[in-house]
C-alpha cells in the first residue's frame, strides 16, 4: 500500500550540495553571512525592509513582545484557535495571554469579540494568519492604533500569503514567521522577525544577541538573550528560499485540485479562500466524525492530523471560558494530506477514500 504522509519536508541534491560545498569552506557554524544572506531572500520575498533571523518561531514572537517593551501583567489578546505558542509566548515574558473567539468566514480573529476583551492592561493584539488566510487586515491595524496597541502579526504559516499585494507580516508592527518542519521551507527549526522600522530593527538584532552593543563586544545597555540562528541551517535556508516560487505555484495547483474534487462531497466543508492571494499551509477540511476519518484513512495509507483543540481548554490553562466558533471547527477540523511533493494522482486517491467513507457510512457498511 502507498504511504501519503501529511506533511513532508522536501530536500534534494541542492541541499546536499549547498552543505558539502559550505563545510569544506572556513565554516564556523554559528550564525555570520549565510544567516545575513538568508535573512536578505526573506526580506526581498516579502518587500520588507528588515528581517532578523532568529532559533524558532516561538521565540520570534517572544522577542517581539520584548522588543514592544511588554512587562509582567500586560495582557495580551491572542485568538483562541491557534497553535499554542501564539499564547505561550506572553506567558514566557510573564505576561497574560486573553482568548478571544474567531470568525467563521476566516478562522481568524473576530474582531468584535477582541474588542469585548479590552481592559485597561492591554497592551498588545496577536493576529494569527490562521493557515495562510486572513481577514481585513487593515481594519486589525486601524483598531490596534485606536486601541494603543501593539500588532504582531503571528504569519508563521503564512510565507507566501498577501493582502492584496502586501505579503502577510508587512501591516502590524512586526512580522514573525516560521520554518519548522511542516512549513512551505524549512531549516529544521528557525523563525524570523520583519519590520520597516529601523529602530524596532536594531532592537531586535540586540536583543536576539544577549543585549551587546554590537556582535563581539561584551558590553551590554539591557537584558537580552540568545536567541541566535547557524549558518548551518541558513545554507538549507537558501536553497528552501530558491524553490520557494515554484512550491508556491504547485501548492496552489495542489490546493485547486482538492477544491475541486472534495466540493462534490456533501459532508465536507470548505474555508472559501482566495488562492491568488493565499497560499494555504495544510488542506483543511471540517467534516462530521474527524476522528473515525482520521482511522479510516490511515488503514488507506493517507496521513493526517487534528486541528488545533481550543487554547482555554487546553491542560496547560484550563480555563473555563466559552468561544463556541472555535469549539466548533475545531471539533470537525482535519488537515489532510498537504505536501508540496503531492501528485495528482495521490490527491486523487485521497479525495476518493473521504468519498468512500461517507457513502458507506450513508450505507451503514
């Protein structure tokens, strides 16, 4: 039986290459002009101005808080269907991640329920671009200025992804995405940090690297950390970023096919999204009875993999609170295959077994 995993990376002679060619040099390791290089092809893609490249994507988002001058108290406002480090990372500065509900038509925050969490503590809002989608971003922007608020934009799976012709990380004050393993390019793990403001820049840069004046230089203004990246993984980087147009192009054709085929099949609902402007990160289906699909799948050979739970249910906060939009998707969400190495046929097999599954329970087979 043919294995279709979920997600893969997808490394080839390139990498190997780019990695034999980099070692036979005078390779240090740590981060130097590999990471500069990498950290320019970020830039350039997206139309930023700056970009600092950083361990992972938790800690990006981390360093931008930092970095927003956050303290111990603040609260945060992070939307509740998310993987959990969008939250986790107020709580590693000491301050208090708010949950607020989504919208339907986006999976993203609901900017009517954020307003409902207001408080005179907050002092920042997490735009989550929830699987490579988003809303009016402009109007997330505009209510974070007459809030006094600081915008992160959480685009971790959003590389590839606009706003009109603005990619995603350009609108809040700072961008943060990610590169682990799942996303579009990987380095294994690694993150990076966007910005137009050279001043929200230099600071990031500083802090990334333990507060020093500058690199090699054992004076230090304020507390900062090690949050550096290696040339290493930056020599992946590079050559991830030189297929990124082409892994584009097929996703998008990977994601028109699924549409095409999973719109025939009553049970399944569709997220409406704009594949001009949106590069999807998973194939996202909400369905009745995603666990059992999940079982039947998986005697086919098909990969997949449950959304998020909801954040305040999670052990880790236990909260008792109530955000019925995120409840709900969440419950019948399902990522499906979603590699960009797919092939049609793979994608057609897929599609299949979901149909196949929903007939014979119809059937009562």
């Amino acid at each position: 039986m043919k294995k279709i995993p979920q997600m893969e990376p997808w490394f080839d002679e390139k990498e190997r290459t780019a990695m034999a060619e980099y070692l036979k040099g005078d390779a240090w390791l740590t981060e130097f002009k590999k990471t500069e290089e990498f950290a320019g092809m970020i830039a350039g893609f997206t139309g930023a101005k700056h970009c600092i490249i950083v361990n992972n994507g938790t800690i990006s988002l981390t360093l931008a808080l930092l970095t927003a001058g956050l303290q111990p108290g603040d609260e945060v406002i992070v939307p509740d269907l998310t993987m959990i480090a969008s939250a986790n990372c107020a709580k590693m500065i000491g301050a208090k991640p708010v949950f607020a509900d989504i919208e339907k038509k986006t999976l993203c925050l609901d900017l009517e329920k954020a307003e409902e969490k207001l408080t005179p503590k907050t002092r920042a809002l997490i735009y989550v671009s929830y699987n490579g989608r988003c809303g009016d971003i402009n109007a997330v922007k505009n209510f974070c200025g007459k809030n006094n608020l600081f915008f992160l934009e959480d685009a971790a799976q959003s590389l590839g992804s606009c706003y009109g012709k603005t990619h995603l990380g350009r609108i809040g004050d700072i961008g943060s995405f990610s590169f682990s393993v799942p996303k579009v390019i990987t380095t294994g793990q690694g993150g990076a940090l966007i910005t137009d403001n050279d001043k929200t820049a230099e600071t990031l840069k500083r802090i990334k690297d333990f507060g020093r004046t500058r690199g090699g230089i054992d004076l230090h203004d304020f507390i900062g950390y090690n949050s550096k990246f290696t040339d290493l993984q930056a020599v992946i980087g590079i050559e991830q970023m030189k297929k990124l147009p082409s892994r584009i192009k097929r996703k998008k054709e990977i994601c028109r096919l699924y549409i095409k085929l999973l719109s025939q099949i009553p049970e399944v609902e569709l997220i409406p999204t704009n594949l001009d402007e949106t590069l999807l990160w998973f194939i996202d289906i909400y369905v009745p009875d995603p666990d059992k699909l999940q079982v039947f799948l998986k005697e086919k050979g098909i990969g997949t993999r449950r959304d998020y739970p909801p954040i305040h249910s999670q052990k880790a906060y236990n909260l008792n609170e109530h955000y019925p939009v995120t409840e709900d998707y969440s419950s019948r969400g399902l990522w499906i295959p979603s590699s960009s190495k797919l092939t049609d046929d793979d994608i057609k097999y897929v599609c299949g077994c979901i149909s196949e599954f929903y007939k014979n329970n119809k059937s009562g087979s």
